[in-house]
C-alpha cells in the first residue's frame, strides 16, 4: 500500500515533494520535547489547498491518517504520526496573499513561518507588526494560532487565537470552507458578527481540519521601544505586582521569570514589560505610568526596577527571544520540553512552588516563567525543563518531571497548554462530560473516517 | 574592622559646610541648617540628608580638609538600615559583581592595565597609547567602589582586600612593575582614597589613567595630529576621590588640540549622568539631570562628548548621540590625535 500511496501522492504534488523514504519518516517521527517517536508512512508537501484537498480525499479513499504540520516546533508531539499515515507538511504553502494596512490584518497561506511575515512587514509595511511567538522563526502562523499560541503582543492583543480574524479550512471531508468576515464579504477584518465556526479548529491539535489560509490582526509598530525588568522576593506579591502593571494598559507584553541561572538571579522573581510609543515623550509617559502603579513596592524596598543602561536592553528587545533558546540548549543534546499551563493569575505563588518543588524531586535543570495575556486576564505559566536527549535517564527525568508538572498544573486550576497525549488524557479525565461528548461528536460529524491525527483528544 | 578617617572636630568648627551647601540634590536654607544635619549624621542621628542623598560622591570634593564626609554618609545609610535602592536590586547586584573564583595566574608585564571587571572594555586598549601593555580583568579584581551607591560599605571592606590580593597574587607579584595603570578611575578611587580612607593597604602603585595618557603624549609628541575640536567633558562621580587629576585632563586636552568648552555642570558643578538615580528609582530626577546636563552640552556647539567614566558613556551616549554630539571614551580621543 505504501508503495501506491508515495505514487499517488507524487502524482498530487510532484515527485520532487512526497517522500516515504526512512530518512524523511525518522526526521519527522518526533520532535525536540519528549513524546516518543512516532514515524508517518509518508510526508507530503502540498503547494496549495487544491492540492491539500487531493490529499485528503485521497486519504479518506484510502482509510490512512493525517497529520497537519506547520513547522513540527509543538514540543509536545502533537504532529507524531500517532497511527502512521500521512504527515503533511505545510511548508510549501508560505504565501502572504494581503496585507491591509488601514484595517491592520494581514491574510497568509497555512505554512507561512512568523519569521517571513515579520520580515514582509518591515520591508513593505514598516508601520505595522504582529505577534511572534518566542519560537524560532520558522514556527508558523497557523501553528501557533491552533495551539492558542502567545507572543510579544499578548498583554495588548491576547492570545494568537484571539488575534485570529478567519480561515480557510479544508476540512477531513475534504470540503473547503472559510470561517469569519471573508465567508461572507470577502475580506478578512473579523471573526464577528458571524457564528464562531474558527473555534472548530483552534486548540483541536489538528483533528477537525487542515488550516489553509488565515487573517490575522496587526499592530502599530512602533518608533521607540524600552523594557522595564521588575524584581521582586516574595512570590505571594506577583498576582497583584502583575494587576497593577497591567492596570496601567501600557505593556505590550509581560513575561515574569525565574530561574536558577544566571547565579545572580536564583530565587528572585523577574517580570519583563515590554512598552514602545511614537514619539520618546510618550514612551516616558509610559514608563511613568507602570513605575507608579508599583511605586508602594518600591518605597518598601521589596522590589524595584533593575537598573538598565540603554546598550545592556538590547537583547531583551530582541523579537523573539533568544532566551529560551539559550536555556533549550543548557544540557545540550537538543532536548527541551516545556509545561505550559493556562491558569487565572492568583495562581502564580502556587505554580512558581509547585515549579520548584518537582524541578528538585527529579533533579532537572528548569526554568519557570509565564507570558501574561490580555490585561491581566489569565497567564500561559511555563515549567520549562531542559535535557540530553542522547542521555536516556535525563530523558526519563524530564519525562517524569513533564508529567509530575501536568498533574500539578491540573491540580492548581490550570490547564495543560498545546498537552502532548498523555496530558490530553489528564485533561479529558478532569472535563465536564458534556464538553468531551460535544468535542466527539462534533469530530465524528466532521471527520467520519477518523483520519484527522488519530490519536489526540481522545481516551 | 577599622572605622572610617574622620575628625569630628572638624565638623563643628567648619564654617561653611560646604559638603552640604555645594550639593546640587539637596537643599538648606543657611548654613546652620546644613551644620545641623552634617552633625547630626556624625552624631549617628537620623538626619534627612541620609534619605535624599543621591551618592554622587561630590561632598568628598567639597570638604575642603579631606575629612572624608562621604564614605561617613555611606556608614551611617547602612548602620541605619537605609536603603537607596530596593533589596532585591541590591542583592542581585552583589551577586552580579561577587567575585567568581574563576581568576588563574597570568603573566604580565608593564604597563599593565586594569580594566576592572569590564571585559568589553579591553578593546580600548591599543595602538601606540597603550604600546607593550598587559590588562587584567575580571569580577575577581573588580574595584568594589559601586557600593559606596547602595550604603554597602560593609561590602568594600570585606571585598577590596581580596582583589587587592588577587591582583597582587594573580598577577603583579611576578610582574617587572609595581605600577597598576587603573583604566577606570573608579579603581584608582579605591586604591587610594577609599583605600586610605578605610584603613586598607595597598601594596601596589595605582596611576591614573590621565597620568598614563599625560606622560605617553608626551614621549608620542611627533605623532600628536591635534584634533582642533570643541569638546563636553562628562565628569562623573567617580573624579570627586582624585580631583587633582582634572587639571591632568585639562593638560592632555591641550596636548591633542581639545577644547573643553566652559559649561555650567563641569568641574566641580558636573551633573550625575543619571545611572546611579535610576538603580535608586529616581528615574524622573534622572530625566530631569539628562535634560539639564544635555541641554547645557548642546548649548556651547562642541563636536564631541568626552566621557572618563564607561558607565556615564552607557548611559547618556545614546543620548547625546541622538542630539548631535559624538560620545566618545578619553582614551579614544587621544588615539584619534595619535591618529587611530
């Protein structure tokens, strides 16, 4: 059968563009976290959704799985082939169609990677940006708005999902279909006034339909950038350090951390607030604004903004952040996988302890943060934890430390974000029994066949 | 430990006060109310001056007999628990700059240059200015005397004797020279008037790097192009301990054609840069001296600004680059007149 599929499929895309060749199953059967492999039978690279929509109904002739894939940089296994199959690599689908700059959205293909757009929109439109993820820059825009991503926007714009005005969907049926604005006017400005059908393929870890096209909001880009590190001792003051900064609707973006490394910063508690303004003496307004909303703190002396001459904020300006990438490669051996737990912000002191308590019960290097989204509304807090993937033990610790972290994410009130399988379990095991029945029968209308990622959202 | 040189005496039969009257941050009314409160600081009484105190070092300057009021200041902030800036920025910073045992002996030879615990820096070493030269650096020799700003002097006490050993140890122990050429004069500060001033000995030579500057220009004079530019000079604090070296300033800007155009905060009126303001949270007094201090520079229509200090250059080079002036370190000057 693999055989007739490789051929069929070449004659969909081209010869050049499916491969079912071990080299191409191996590279694609995992990812950098540690779910563990999981090979397709193919990997395909559609060059446009007549070609997408081929694939599936040439899967569905076939009965064989598929798996959409941006740039495989989840973390958390969500594009293993978890029962063989097809993995479809969007990458070759990396046009960015429109970009309008009146109504700030911009429309893309399904593969387009946040570094291209970001690029596109210096060159051509320099006035306006969008939200990058701290991923490499090849992750892409549909990825990270399917997992309900977050970036350098989010305290402004919310999650990547929120930032979403419409799709292009093809769904397991192999039927295209548009959700938001452009279903009906043809342009791509908001989800509203419409039924929200965009809900059906965002945070479904691609099991309800391949994303081909989707509108996505921009932001002004500004002149003048600043950050702002606020230190803190005592964790019991987070929730309400980050309600007053929020308060001041002034951040673009607002990530605490708190890691052991560098030695200097070990124990205290770090929030970024990312700001930028027009014109200088806006930014200075700005700044004004968020030291006062924590000025109480400061007259205490329990907290203060670290001293940062303006050559030394560089690297914390640096869009998307190097910082985890620096931390990713702490242990080498190209192993890194993160919890990351939606939760209400008074949950912060809990998750920070719980974050030290399993990083010393399994030994692991960790570093904990979060990434505030809206205005103070909820936080994606991360338990990021680092490791050799060559060293099966330190592999093991990780893995252990992962699944410790879900339970405790659970327990707390939060839930798993982007959860690889087993947390997807933890989670169905929590849900009211209505909302899981819905989702399966939302996916048995949807995808009668059950090719869509087999394997996610179920028990 | 040994406690800070100081005459009480002094004090009490100064008439001008002028380690009060002179400040530029905080405010009496007459003399006698700055006495009041200079004594009650010698007397270990709460006084406002310990609150307001921006640590700019200038009152070591004013005192017209070296009776160090200062490093005095900076005890009694930290006996009364007085903090300029918050805890945690405080103790991060500690750690930052705690020496890291990471130092290993290394061969030097004159003149050698310390950089203090700034490596980026050793770049500015080069060419004829510096011909021959060995540097040293690294947290493990760094000078301590930041600490005079967060009422740490517990700190410089218990740190500055172990650098001074490290670099002797490490480095000018086998060294052909005794001479340490300090690139910053923070560490010159310390090697001599902190050092003096606490009671600390120093078994080497400090020179300044003005000194070094002065002499090489003058074994270098065939090279000197001079520049023939006006020039702003940013003093920083870190002058008030060795204010014998601006005159030194003063002789090597002539050398290389350098202008110091007269403006209101230079000399002993120079403004803070506003670094030290912002750690203590002060950031809108800091804008306020940027603007100040800025605003006189453009005033006078000089081409550069000359900064002693690498951090005032971290701090307002951006800014003075942004209005038109161009930022640049004393030693890079004198290598453009040497015509690097």
């Amino acid at each position: 059968m693999t055989t007739d599929l490789i051929n069929r499929l070449g004659k969909i895309v081209g010869p050049r563009f499916v491969s079912g060749e071990a080299e191409e199953r191996y590279l694609y059967s995992m990812d950098p976290g540690t779910m563990p492999a999981a090979a397709p039978d193919a990997v395909v690279m559609p060059a446009n959704t007549k070609e997408v929509q081929q694939i599936v109904a040439l899967a569905n002739e076939l009965n064989v799985p598929i798996v959409p894939m941006g740039a495989g940089l989840v973390l958390s296994g969500l594009t293993r082939a978890l029962k063989g199959g097809i993995i479809i690599d969007m990458k070759r689908m990396n046009h960015i169609i429109e970009v309008n700059p009146q109504s700030r959205y911009a429309v893309v293909e399904g593969g387009t990677s946040q570094g291209m757009l970001k690029a596109y929109l210096k060159k051509h439109h320099p006035q306006l940006k969008h939200s990058m993820p701290d991923a490499p820059p090849i992750a892409t825009m549909a990825g990270n708005v399917c997992i309900h991503g977050s970036g350098h926007l989010s305290v402004l714009g919310g999650s990547h999902s929120d930032m979403l005005t419409g799709m292009e969907v093809v769904l397991p049926s192999g039927e295209i279909i548009r959700t938001g604005s452009c279903s009906v006017s043809g342009e791509w400005f908001a989800r509203s006034p419409l039924p929200d059908l965009s809900g059906l393929f965002v945070g479904w870890a691609g099991t309800t339909g391949i994303v081909t096209k989707l509108g996505i909001k921009l932001f002004p880009n500004y002149k003048h950038n600043d950050v702002l590190i606020f230190v803190a001792e005592d964790a019991d003051l987070m929730p309400e350090i980050i309600s007053r900064l929020t308060n001041t609707q002034v951040a673009e973006d607002m990530t605490p951390w708190m890691s052991p490394k560098p030695a200097w910063a070990k124990g205290f508690l770090h929030i970024n607030i990312a700001y930028g303004a027009h014109t200088k003496k806006e930014l200075t307004f700005k700044r004004n604004l968020l030291q006062a909303s924590v000025r109480e703190y400061i007259d205490q002396k329990i907290a203060g903004f670290l001293p940062l001459p303006p050559p030394q904020k560089g690297r914390f300006l640096e869009i998307p952040s190097p910082d985890l990438a620096r931390f990713a490669d702490l242990r080498k051996g190209g192993g890194f996988e993160y919890v990351g737990a939606m939760m209400a912000i008074e949950h912060f002191p809990e998750a920070y302890r719980a974050g030290l308590a399993i990083a010393e019960k399994f030994n692991v290097s960790y570093s904990l943060g979060a990434r505030i989204i809206g205005a103070g509304h909820c936080m994606m807090f991360f338990f990021a934890y680092a490791f050799n993937r060559a060293d099966a033990e330190d592999v093991k610790r990780a893995s252990d430390a992962l699944d410790a972290t879900n339970t405790a994410a659970l327990k707390i009130g939060g839930i798993p974000w982007k959860a690889e399988q087993p947390a997807q379990k933890q989670i169905i095991g929590k849900m009211d029994p209505g909302t899981f029945s819905l989702m399966n029968r939302i996916r048995a209308t949807l995808d009668p066949n059950g090719i869509m990622n087999p394997g996610n959202w179920e028990i | 430990m040994k406690s800070i040189k100081f005459n009480p005496d002094v004090c009490v039969n100064c008439e001008t006060i002028d380690c009060l009257m002179k400040c530029q941050y905080v405010s009496f009314k007459d003399v006698a109310e700055a006495r009041e409160e200079k004594l009650k600081i010698n007397d270990k009484k709460d006084s406002r001056v310990l609150e307001e105190c921006l640590t700019c070092y200038a009152c070591q300057e004013y005192c017209p007999v070296n009776n160090n009021p200062f490093y005095l200041l900076v005890e009694r902030q930290e006996e009364k628990g007085i903090l300029p800036a918050p805890r945690p920025i405080i103790e991060e910073q500690l750690r930052m700059m705690a020496p890291k045992g990471r130092i290993t002996k290394q061969k030097v030879s004159g003149p050698v240059v310390d950089m203090c615990a700034f490596p980026m820096l050793t770049g500015c070493v080069r060419g004829k200015l510096f011909e021959g030269a060995s540097t040293i650096v690294g947290t493990d020799i760094f000078c301590n005397i930041m600490w005079l700003h967060f009422a740490k002097n517990s700190t410089i006490r218990e740190r500055v004797p172990e650098m001074i050993d490290n670099i002797m140890s490490f480095y000018l122990k086998d060294a052909d020279t005794d001479e340490l050429i300090c690139f910053h004069d923070e560490c010159f500060g310390t090697y001599t008037s902190v050092a003096d001033a606490y009671g600390i000995a120093v078994p080497f030579k400090p020179v300044h790097q003005f000194d070094y500057y002065n002499q090489r220009l003058d074994i270098l004079k065939d090279s000197i192009k001079p520049i023939n530019a006006k020039i702003v000079y940013q003093r920083p604090c870190s002058n008030r301990l060795c204010p014998q070296t601006d005159k030194v300033l003063d002789e090597i800007f002539e050398k290389i054609g350098a202008e110091r155009v007269v403006r209101k905060y230079d000399r002993q009126n120079a403004l803070c840069c506003g670094g030290v303001p912002r750690a203590h949270q002060r950031d809108e007094l800091a804008d306020e001296l940027v603007e100040k201090n800025i605003n006189d520079m453009l005033s006078v229509g000089a081409t550069y600004c000359v900064f002693n200090c690498p951090f005032c250059m971290a701090t307002l080079g951006q800014e003075v680059a942004e209005k038109g002036l161009m930022p640049i370190l004393v030693s890079d000057l004198v290598q453009i007149a040497l015509g690097e």
